[in-house]
C-alpha cells in the first residue's frame, strides 16, 4: 500500500517528498541519539480516553481535546476554522478499585486508622492493587493553532508478598502532570504537508515508593488523600514538541505518515522532585483511512520513541488502533495498548461528548508482569 | 449503508480486535503472537513473578542457581530466604507485623504463622528443612554486611528474617516433639534428645541475638522462661517450658 502511494505520486510533488526526506534525516541524524536512561516512559503527557481505546495511536488521527499534545501538526486537518472549545474530564478507575477510588473521591479514607484498619487495607492491596486517577482539559483550537491546559494525575498503590528486598512491601507509583500547551501548525506544498510545534509549560512528577510493611505510619498516611498527596513532589520546566505530518487524500482512501520529536532538546525540569528532565524522542506513525462523506475508519500504527530514550521495551513502543467514525457522532475504537487490548465508544451529541474505554497498563517493564485493567469516563462539553 | 460499504474493512478491524483477545499480550513470549518480537523475562524477573505468584519451588530453584553462580551478589540472598521460608510453610506477611510482646508466648505468637506435624504429616521434615536452609543463606551473608541500621534496604531486611527465621526453625523444630498425626501429643516429648533440645536452643538463642524487636525480645524471654524451668537437663527445661507455655 506504501509502495503503490509513492508510485502513484505526481511528479511535481517529488522535490516535497525530498524535503519530508531531509527534515526526517535531519531529525534522526542532525541532532543525535539520545542515550541516557530513562526519566520518562514513551507515552504522551496527556491521552484522550478515546484515543486511549483506539490502542493509543494517535501521530496520525487524534480526538480533539488531546491533539495539542498528540500531533501538533494535526490541528489543521478537519473542516471548518473553528474546531473544539471545551473542557473534558475523564475517571481513571482500576478494574478491582471502584470502592476504593469511590471513598477517596468521597474525601474518604482513614488518616487516623488503626491497627486494624491499617492490616486491613494492606489485605485489599494484596488481593486488588488500587489503581486510579483524573484527566482533565480544558482547549481551544482552530485550523491555525490551538491551547490546552491540562491536568492528568494517576496512582497506584500494590502489595507484594516478597517485595525486594524478601520482606512484605507496600508499592506506591503515581504519574502527576499538569501544565499548558499552546501549539500552532501550518499547511504547506498543497496541503500535503503540515508542521506544527507545541510550546509547552509543565508541573511534573513521577514519584515511586516502597513502603516495607513494617512501617504502619506511612502505610496508614497513604488511606488518605492528605497523605497521598504529601508524597507527590513536583518539578516545573518549558519544553516543546515538533510534529510533521505528510498527507496524501483520495476520494475515499487517505494515507499519513506522522513523525513527533517530543521535548525538544529535551526538557529540563527545576524542583526537589526526582523527575529533572524529560528526554527528547522521536514517534513515527502510519495512518490510512477509508472514507465517505460521513463515516471513515482509520487504522493506525505508531512506534514511539524510536531511538530508545525512555528505555521502554517494543510492547510498550509500539501502538496499534482503530477508529470507526459513524455520522461524525459515534465512535468505536480498539487496538493495542501497551501490547494489550483496547476498546472503547464515543458519543459526540453536538455540545456532549461521551466517552467509555477499557485498556491495560503495564506497569511493569516485561509483558505480565505486573498488569493493571483500567476503566477511563471521559466527559466532554464544548462546540 | 455503512456496514455493507465497509464491510471488508469491518472484517478487517475485527480481526485485529480479536486476535489479542483475553488474557495474552501480543508480546509475551509464551502466548503471544507468535511472530511479533517477545520480551523474554531475565531469571530475576521469572525469580519474582514465581515468589508473586506463590511458586516457591520455581522461586528457589531459579534463585539458588542465581546464588550459585553470582555468590557476592548478596541482595538475592534475603529473597531465596523468603522463598525456602514460603515453600516452608511460614506466613511471612502476617509474622513480619505480628505483635510479639504481651501476654502471649513466643510459642503461642510464632505457632500461627506455621505449619504443624499434624497438618503436613510426612512432609514436615522437608518443611523444617526448608526452614533451615532459609536460615543458612542468610548466615551465609558476611556479617559485617548484615545490619539493621543499614542504608542497604536488603541487610536490613536480612537481619530481621534471619530473627523470625531463627524463631520460627526454633519452634517448628519443638512442635515436632509436642504434635502428632492426631493433634497436640506432650507424650511425643519424651523422644527428644539432648541433640534436638540444643538445636532448639541454638535457634531460640540466634533469634535473640540477631536484632532489636519484639520478635528478638520475645525470643529472648523464652530463653529466661526455659532456663528458669524445673529440670536437670535442657530437654527436661524445654518440655515444661513447652506444656507450660502453651
């Protein structure tokens, strides 16, 4: 299917063919392989739930909400000037941590708890590990550029047996990333072409704690959301995103090819967290769509962070998905996320939009090895 | 109508949907697709997953290999010592926050964290076994190395099994002379030898000494309470302690 697009090229449109070469040589080669171990896992700071089911590839086809940090150089694509203003919120439930995640969200827990309570909570760790979290953005964007401020803040909290060290521990893990980004893309060569840029402001932090079960006070301080709270530290820096995306339409089959350099230059993080930089990497992805005037499907693939920064293995790199869009108001989505598989739906009702998805985490850094079923509600309102 | 329109590409994404279906990853090794490029798991990892998922034989065997052929990396010994406590029988999870002090004898408190002679009839030998072993790769640690003061997590960790061990080995070795195939039998005491009453002992007294704790306290007040027994000889000390105790 590639060979015939590029058989199948005007001539005119060669020397554009020969720039995405450049710019694609220049960004592999000009800037250089980055070797240093991992800060940051290869996923993006923020992930439409949607897009999430669809196994998270989203270089080339992303929901609107998490375009700014997907693709910049998506935003063109689409009709109309206007695209989205609005704010959407999603809930990040562990498949075993309902309960749980219903008491904390209820200002809930036991600050005070004793003994009792405390072995009690460990038990439930052992059996369900407690995983959740919270998305929320609020964006505007149109043809030309587009902001998002965004928050996206996820823990989990296990219990292991024999922990590292042979003796009961307590693992508590918790992505905390907020910020804004402002991005802005442009068309060029006939549309075929679009570049975008995403500069960015972030808050971040990643802490990991192991608790040995003998320390009752800090197991007891993480029942709370005070003491949950007391454990994340976060750091601050700028950064910025470049995304490419090379465009081929026809009547009813449409082909991309998307490439992303998250951090530019990698982006230096200042705070007494441990997170201090996020690496610069680089995301290739292919896209095809089968369209009519109201319904496409679109399948795609992306291999993210090509040269190796984030240390992350190849099933965690490489993501596959597909979206089915009916009548611009319904969407199913699955694919393959973390190597797992994912589904979901979407309901765009004009001013709500609806969405319900299930994947898989590895939070381990081998398939199986240490799994999370996750449950994400998205809410979206705007026009 | 959409689904005859796509009707090929319908096909096509419910192959991808389902192809992965339940359990597998695309990327496991051992079940998942089997041209994709798998992540094969390093024998710490497969050490780990088996202790997660409760498979001390594999635990032990792969970490004992690992001991074998890399004998100064000593942060694998506390973990093939949990793994011969677990294959053991001992509850590590509930001892390591169990209450040793007040009125309950350290007999009474290590007594249900562990297997019985009753329980495990034939096999309780390979249990006091496993015990033992778990007590031995920890000695086997240099002492300098064992410290509960350590900023190395794994020393620390060792010092404190190493007490419950001890503890532990010391009473499963006694419950062998105090249950039978019935139950509870004190008759069985007066097979204990003078040999078995000083292992017993030795086993007590390196739990007392092996660390600060009420574990370590504990032991070291069945030591005074079997020493203030009335008897001539340890054995005669131990099987009073033992009936008085329980």
């Amino acid at each position: 299917m590639i060979i015939r697009f590029f058989l199948n090229l005007r001539p005119y449109l060669l020397p554009a063919c020969a720039l995405v070469w450049r710019v694609t040589i220049w960004i592999f080669c000009g800037i250089g392989w980055q070797s240093v171990a991992l800060a940051k896992g290869s996923a993006p700071l923020y992930e439409d739930p949607f897009d999430v089911a669809s196994g998270g590839a989203s270089l080339t086809r992303a929901s609107q909400a998490g375009m700014i940090f997907s693709n910049p150089a998506l935003i063109p694509y689409g009709t109309g000037f206007h695209r989205w203003l609005g704010n959407e919120t999603s809930l990040i439930v562990g498949k075993d941590s309902v309960d749980f995640a219903k008491n904390l969200s209820s200002g809930g827990g036991n600050s005070a708890a004793s003994g009792s309570s405390t072995a009690q909570f460990v038990d439930t760790v052992v059996k369900t590990p407690l995983h959740a979290g919270v998305l929320n953005s609020f964006s505007y964007i149109n043809r030309l550029f587009g902001f998002s401020v965004f928050n996206r803040g996820e823990f989990d909290i296990a219990a292991k047996k024999y922990g590292d060290t042979g003796l009961p521990s307590l693992r508590f893990r918790s992505e905390s990333y907020q910020g804004v980004g402002l991005s802005a893309a442009s068309l060029m060569l006939t549309n075929m072409i679009s570049v975008g840029a995403t500069a960015k402001f972030i808050y971040a932090g990643e802490p990991d704690v192991e608790i040995d079960l003998t320390d009752q006070q800090a197991i007891s301080d993480l029942q709370s959301p005070a003491g949950l709270r007391s454990l994340v530290s976060m750091n601050t820096g700028y950064g910025y995103d470049l995304g490419f995306v090379f465009f081929r339409q026809g009547q009813n089959s449409d082909y991309r090819l998307a490439i992303k350099v998250d951090d530019f230059g990698g982006t230096r993080l200042n705070g007494s967290a441990d997170l201090k930089e996020l690496k610069q990497m680089y995301h290739v992805g292919l896209g095809y769509t089968y369209h009519n005037s109201v319904d496409s499907l679109h399948f795609s693939a992306d291999y993210r962070d090509v040269g190796g920064a984030s240390g992350d293995e190849v099933f965690k790199r490489l993501r596959l998905g597909a979206k089915l869009l009916i009548r611009h108001h319904i969407g199913i989505g699955a694919g393959y996320y973390d190597g797992w598989p994912s589904y979901g739906l979407e309901l765009d009702a004009w001013l709500v939009r609806l969405t319900a998805a299930y994947y898989k985490r590895e939070l381990g850094v081998k398939p199986g090895l240490d799994p999370r079923g996750v449950y994400v509600l998205g809410f979206a309102m705007g026009i | 109508m959409i689904l005859g329109h796509y009707k090929k590409y319908i096909y096509v994404l419910v192959t991808v949907l389902f192809t992965g279906c339940g359990t597998s990853n695309l990327f496991d090794c051992d079940s998942g697709y089997a041209r994709s490029r798998c992540s094969k798991l390093t024998p710490d990892e497969k050490a780990r997953m088996a202790l997660d998922q409760g498979d001390m034989e594999s635990a032990v065997e792969i970490l004992a290999e690992l001991v074998a052929e890399d004998p100064e990396t000593y942060q694998r010994y506390p973990l093939l010592a949990a793994a011969y406590a677990g294959k053991s029988g001992l509850d590590l999870f509930n001892v390591v926050t169990a209450n040793f002090g007040g009125d309950s004898s350290l007999l009474q408190v290590m007594g249900s964290f562990i297997p019985t002679p009753t329980q495990l009839g034939a096999a309780y030998d390979q249990s006091l076994e496993d015990m033992s072993l778990s007590v031995q790769t920890l000695v086997a640690i240099p002492a300098e190395l064992r410290s509960s003061t350590s900023s190395d997590k794994y020393a620390s960790s060792a010092v404190l099994q190493l007490t419950l061990y001890q503890a532990a080995y010391g009473v499963m070795y006694l419950n062998k002379f105090t249950y039978g195939a019935a139950g509870y039998d004190p008759s069985l005491l007066s097979t204990m030898t003078a040999q078995d009453a000083a292992i017993i002992l030795a086993a007590l007294n390196g739990a007392a000494t092996a660390a600060d704790g009420s574990a370590a306290t504990s032991a070291q007040s069945a030591l005074a309470a079997i020493q203030a027994q009335p008897g001539a000889s340890d054995v005669e000390k131990l099987a009073a302690w033992s009936q008085a105790a329980r």
